[in-house]
C-alpha cells in the first residue's frame, strides 16, 4: 500500500502488481481459474520489469500429414499456476491437434510476477520470434502454425507485421482475438479505486495522468489490448495482414470483454475466414470471452482450420 500525495486527495492506490494483476486479468476474462520496422511501437526501456516465459518441451515429431508445429498462445488473465490454467483451458484444442498427427505447443509470454501478458506486446512478441525460432530449429519444420486467444493474437500479429513472422507462420487461427481492441471499462471488469477523482477507467485511458504509470505499472500489455493504443492503431494501420499467412477469426456474440462482439476481433480483410460461433454451432448455447477455447465445437473449428489448405 503506498499513499500517493495530496494528487490523491487522501485516497490510496495498491500498486502490488499481483493485486493489479488479478482485477485486470478479471476484467478481460480469466480463464478457469512485411515488417516495416519504423512503424513498430516501441516502449522506452527500462520503463517495465522483464518478463519471463513458459517454454514446452520440444520434443515432438510432427507426423507427415500434419508437419507445422502448432504455437498455442493464451491470452491476458493466466494468473498463479499459469503453466495449469492454460493446459486446462486448451485442453480439447491440445488433444484434438495431437489425434491428427500434430505437435501442439503451449507457449507463456510476458510473464511479470504471477501473471501472464503482463508485458508491453512489443517484449512478448519478442519472446514469441525467439520461440519460433527454436520450434523450426528443433523439429525441422519450414513453418508453425498459431492458434491464438483472445491477447495472444495481439502479440501473434505484431510478430507477423513488424518482427518478420510471416515467412514461418502458415496459418493464424484465432479465438475472439484483440484486433481493434477492448475499452477502459471492459478491461477493468468493474473494479475501481475507492475515492479516486477519475475512477480507474479514467486513470487507464488518460495517457498523461501520473498517476497511470504508477498504478498500472508492470501490466503494460493489458494498456496496449486497449482500443487506440499506441500497438493496437500501428497494427491496424495499412492493413493488419502479413502476406502468405492464413487468418481465420471465431468471434463469440456473449463476448463481453471485447465489445462490440465481433467488430473488436474481426480482421478487415476479404481474405480472412470472419465467423460467429453462435452462426457456426448454433444448438450450441451462447459462448463468452473466456469460455470460447474451451468449448469442443470451437476446438473443432480450430482444428478444422489447421487441416485446411
């Protein structure tokens, strides 16, 4: 707990990452439980801790009728036992990929403190190159595969467009991704500071606010899911798509972090497969942000699309 002066006015802020960390993992739905290097956004450095990830073993063999390794990416929320909460919400995605021959790989990014997603997109789409990298070493694989969720496909398309993926990705199969990006108030799920003059909401979308750097310090990937962000208007800019990559988007109409459904995570784009899951399956009940990964029509969609040509 740290009282911030008479800015306050008398009020206090938790700056603990870790308390941070669970409201805004909440708020965008936590889970049970080519690149033109001028127009890359980059975060002054220093500015936030460095970030860990979770690496899988690489020790699969992908079978002949399904050679790409599949990179598996969650999104923003994976908090505690990250490694568990994301082998249980890709579950069906993980054993469907494997019941065809494939190599589903599970990979945690941008991980500070207990939380993963927490770094600026910029670092963790840095992890994610240097991952691929590793994958098309160890395997011997001409590309990989992604399937992504909801934040995972932000850092997914920022490796594409601005650190030079596209020549190893095939495909890009995403489940309610962050493409134009969510809002102050989605994003915080509710949550906000007792007494604060301009509420949470406020304090997030004011970039000049000091009070943002120090209140959200250390979940600066969760500042770049927001719509107009420094990341998210330099990826939609000239077009978000990489050429030779497939996009396929399954947006879910219960989403209630990105809103409106389906115009957040639509990719603009006539070659990209755009679809509902509630028009796809429609005996199938009404899905929401977190639960669309788990759901077993979904992962058939994924998988659907990874055998796709």
């Amino acid at each position: 707990m740290k009282v911030i002066g008479s800015a306050l006015r008398g009020w206090r802020v938790r700056t603990s990452v870790a308390v941070m960390a669970a409201a805004l993992a909440v708020g965008m739905g936590q889970a049970v439980g080519v690149g033109q290097a001028g127009a890359m956004p980059v975060h002054p450095p220093g500015t936030q801790p460095v970030s860990g990830t979770l690496e899988p073993a690489l020790d699969c063999v992908p079978a002949p009728e399904q050679p790409n390794p599949v990179v598996i990416l969650g999104g923003f929320g994976a908090v505690g036992d990250i490694r568990a909460t994301l082998d249980k919400q890709m579950a069906g995605i993980t054993g469907g990929i494997r019941d065809i021959g494939g190599c589903p790989l599970i990979f945690g990014y941008g991980i500070i403190g207990p939380m993963q997603a927490a770094a600026p997109v910029s670092e963790s789409a840095g992890q994610l190159r240097d991952f691929v990298t590793k994958v098309l070493a160890a395997t011997g694989a001409p590309k990989v595969d992604i399937v992504a969720h909801s934040s995972g496909a932000l850092i997914a398309n920022y490796y594409l467009k601005f650190l030079h993926g596209g020549p190893s990705v095939d495909r890009a199969v995403y489940l309610a991704p962050v493409t134009a990006g969510t809002n102050a108030a989605t994003l915080i799920g509710g949550r906000d500071l007792p007494g604060s003059p301009d509420g949470l909401a406020g304090i997030l979308t004011d970039a000049t606010n000091p009070l943002r750097d120090t209140v959200f310090r250390g979940v600066q990937g969760a500042l770049d899911c927001l719509a107009g962000s420094q990341v998210t208007t330099a990826l939609l800019a000239g077009g978000l798509t990489v050429p030779g990559v497939h996009y396929s988007v399954l947006a879910t109409r219960g989403d209630q972090v990105l809103t409106p459904p389906g115009t957040a995570s639509f990719i603009d784009d006539p070659t990209v497969e755009n679809d509902f899951f509630e028009d796809l399956y429609p005996d199938a009940g009404l899905s929401t942000h977190a639960t669309l990964p788990m759901h077993p029509d979904a992962a058939g969609w994924v998988i659907e699309r990874l055998l796709t040509e």
